[in-house]
C-alpha cells in the first residue's frame, strides 16, 4: 500500500503522495480507498461525510481532464507521425533501392553496348587480320611450290625430250635396219643398246635423286608449317582469342598438307608410271632387233630381192 491518510481540504480528499483529488458520500478509517491517478490505496482522514466540491475546484479538474486529453490526443498525433514517417522512411528505402537497381541496369547495359561496339569495330579488323595472314601463308606456299612447280616441269620437259629421243632412235634403226647393205653388223646394235641402258640408268638415278630432294623439301615444309602453327598457337593464346577459331586454323593447315601429300603421291606416281613406259619400250627395242636376221641371212634375202626385180635370166 502506497500513498499517506487522505487528508480532507476544501471538502474533498487529497492523496498525500500524487496530490490528487477525489469525492466520496462517506469514508470509514477502517476502508482504505484508491486513488484514481496513481491507484494508491489511502486511509480516510475522518468519518465525515465529505463537503461539496467548490467551483474553482472543479474547473480546476476539468483542466486538467482537458489537459490530460490534449495530451492524449497529442500523443496519439505524435504516434501516428511517427508510423507515417517510418512508412514514407520505408517508401524511400524502396525508391533508392529501385533506383539504384535500375541505375545499375543502366550501367551494365551501356557496358554491354560499348562492348559490342568494340567487338564489332574489332571484328573487321580482325577479319583483316586474318585475310592477311591468309594471304601471307598463301604467298609463302607460293613462293615454296614454285621452285618445286618449275622442277617439276622442268623434269616433264626433259622426259618428254628423251622420249622424242627414244623414238627417232627406234624410227633410225628401222629405217636402218630397213636400208642397211647386205652385211650389216650387230656389234652397231650391241653398241647402241648399251648406249640405251646407259641413258636409261642416268635418267633413274637422276629421277632417284629428285625425288630425294622432293621428299626433303617436304619435311622442311612440314617442319616451317608446325613451326608457324606453334607461333599462329602461341599469338593466340597470347591475344586470348577463343579455342574454335585456332581448331579452325588447325584444320585448314590440315587439309593443306594432305592436299601437298596427295600430290607429291600423284607425282610419285606419274614417275612410275614414266619408268614403266620405258621399260616397256626397252623390250619392244630388244623384240624388234631380235626379230631382224642375221647377215648371212640378210645377204641372201638381198640377192633374191635382187633377182626378182631383174626378171628371169635367159640361159
């Protein structure tokens, strides 16, 4: 129990601890009352009922009624102000956090667009690039295949010059071993078919050794092709430029040495070829001038011959 005895001023109770007033009909010293402000339980003062309040008083405690519900009311606007800012506090939260969202959004697409734009100005120099090192590669293959192109030809030439040599040798002996008198000699023939072989062997072994060289030429091609490849890898990794753009690369120097490889096959073959022609012609050589007789043979095919274009002889 708090508060002090009541105490009677005025007619009317007063609580000693909050100073409060309140009426009562009747109060007996053994009931304690409550006081209303500060719920306080008092003992009364007296047994006495208790006067009429007097006006001053209760106009007193109708301001202070009043006070008390202007500082309620107060209170109440006070809160209410302060969840309103808390709301617009929250919605402003929400406006920059979009803002920034979208700030950001902007950022990043204006990022994305510029780097778009490098690419695309990037890609036809790029493009250049490459169609100059295509261009490079090619004038270098070139600038390999023509000295190979001119010994090829070169050698072309120089077969088809000795097989138009072969043949007008072949077409002498005929027309020789057509025209020749009756004693013909064979040690001639021996002669000139060793000259042949002769010939023939020189030509092989020159053929040997171009193709010697041809396959020398094309491990140094190969070698100076994976040395570029390395170097055109290297760039790359360097440059950063992506892995299916170097496969393609790869590729293509691919393809360009099996194509190499598929001709110098072809050339290879086209030799055989030529060294199987002219072995074909040997024997044809060796077939016709067996064929021819002897001179004994020859003498007296001569002598009919002879005797026929002179008619009969008269006895």
């Amino acid at each position: 129990m708090a508060g002090v005895a009541a105490e009677r001023q005025f007619g009317c109770f007063c609580c000693s601890s909050c100073s409060s007033r309140w009426r009562s009909g009747f109060a007996y010293p053994e009931v304690y009352q409550q006081c209303l402000r500060c719920f306080a339980f008092v003992k009364p003062f007296s047994l006495q009922p208790l006067l009429k309040v007097p006006p001053h008083l209760l106009q007193q405690q109708q301001q202070q009624q009043q006070q008390q519900q202007q500082q309620q009311q107060k209170e109440g606007m006070l809160q209410l102000q302060q969840k309103k800012n808390q709301q617009l506090h929250r919605l402003l939260q929400q406006d920059t956090q979009q803002q920034l969202y979208k700030t950001q959004r902007r950022y990043q697409q204006q990022q994305q667009q510029q780097q778009q734009q490098q690419q695309q100005q990037e890609q036809p120099q790029q493009q250049r690039q490459r169609h100059q090192q295509q261009q490079q590669q090619q004038q270098q293959q070139q600038q390999q295949e023509q000295p190979q192109q001119q010994r090829q030809r070169h050698q072309q030439q120089q077969q088809q010059q000795q097989q138009q040599q072969q043949q007008q040798q072949q077409q002498q002996q005929l027309q020789q071993n057509i025209r020749r008198p009756a004693r013909g000699n064979r040690q001639q023939q021996q002669q000139q078919q060793l000259q042949q072989q002769q010939q023939q062997q020189q030509q092989q072994q020159q053929q040997r050794q171009q193709q010697q060289e041809q396959r020398q030429q094309q491990q140094q091609q190969q070698q100076q092709q994976q040395q570029q490849q390395q170097q055109q890898r290297q760039r790359e990794a360097g440059r950063g430029l992506s892995s299916a753009r170097a496969e393609r690369r790869t590729q293509q120097q691919q393809q360009q040495q099996q194509q190499q490889q598929q001709q110098q096959q072809e050339q290879q073959q086209q030799q055989q070829q030529q060294q199987q022609q002219q072995q074909q012609q040997q024997q044809q050589q060796q077939q016709q001038q067996a064929w021819f007789p002897s001179p004994h043979e020859e003498c007296i095919f001569v002598d009919i011959w002879i005797g026929s274009l002179e008619g009969p002889r008269l006895s």
